[in-house]
C-alpha cells in the first residue's frame, strides 16, 4: 500500500480551492487527480483539518469481546470443532463467524486445536 500524500501539500492544495482557485486548476497545477483535490477540500470543511486519516486494519477481532464464552466452551468439551464452535456463537451469542474467524482467534493465543472432526477409531489400523 502507498503513503499517503503529506500534510502540506494537501494544505497547499486546499488553500489554493479557498483562495478561488478551481478544483480541476489547483489539481493540474499541483499534479494530483481532480478527485483528490475535491476530496481534500470536503475533509477540510468537514472536520477543519486535512490529515490523512490512519491506515490499516484496526488491531483485534470481533471474537475478542467473546473470549470468555470460547475459551469456556472448549475447556468444557475440549473435542469441539471450529465449525462447531463458530456454529454456537451464531446460536448463543448472534455473531455470525466462519470457522477460520475462530482459528485466527486461537491462533494469536497461541492455542493449537483439532481441524477435523471427531471420527471413531479405525479397525485396521491404530488411532
């Protein structure tokens, strides 16, 4: 992903549409796309400031506030899914979740648990 453009021409540029200077000529004038210009003029009599907003993903998970009820859930029955698992906090709780959502959980608590389901032993050879 690229940087974002800095404050200060963005406040270059802002300055120049204030002053009476049309967005397309401020935009030519300093090299950016039209679209860009007008975007930074709104941010400006939005919110009085032309910083870019932070970039990325916000740290966490949907399953965080959740912790409780599936770290509960599997020191209750240790052999359940992650299919089972997310299965049950669309049926108890509302959130609905694939079941990587919930190994991604797991995971950045550096918990390892079963990918497959509970089979019954074979008889050709040991489980």
């Amino acid at each position: 992903m690229g940087k974002p453009y800095s404050v200060d021409l963005r406040e270059r540029v802002v300055a120049a549409i204030e002053t009476g200077t049309s967005t397309g000529a401020a935009a030519k004038r300093f090299c950016i796309s039209k679209a860009t210009a007008g975007a930074w003029a709104r941010l400006k009599r939005a919110t009085g400031a032309v910083a870019p907003a932070r970039q990325g993903k916000p740290k966490g998970s949907v399953l965080d506030t959740h912790a409780d009820f599936i770290l509960g859930v599997l020191a209750a029955a240790p052999d359940t899914t992650l299919e089972e698992l997310a299965e049950r906090l669309a049926e108890e709780r509302g959130v609905k979740v694939v079941h990587t959502a919930v190994w991604k959980f797991l995971d950045r608590r550096d918990m390892t648990h079963k990918k497959r389901p509970h089979m019954r032993a074979s008889s050709s050879a040991p489980m």
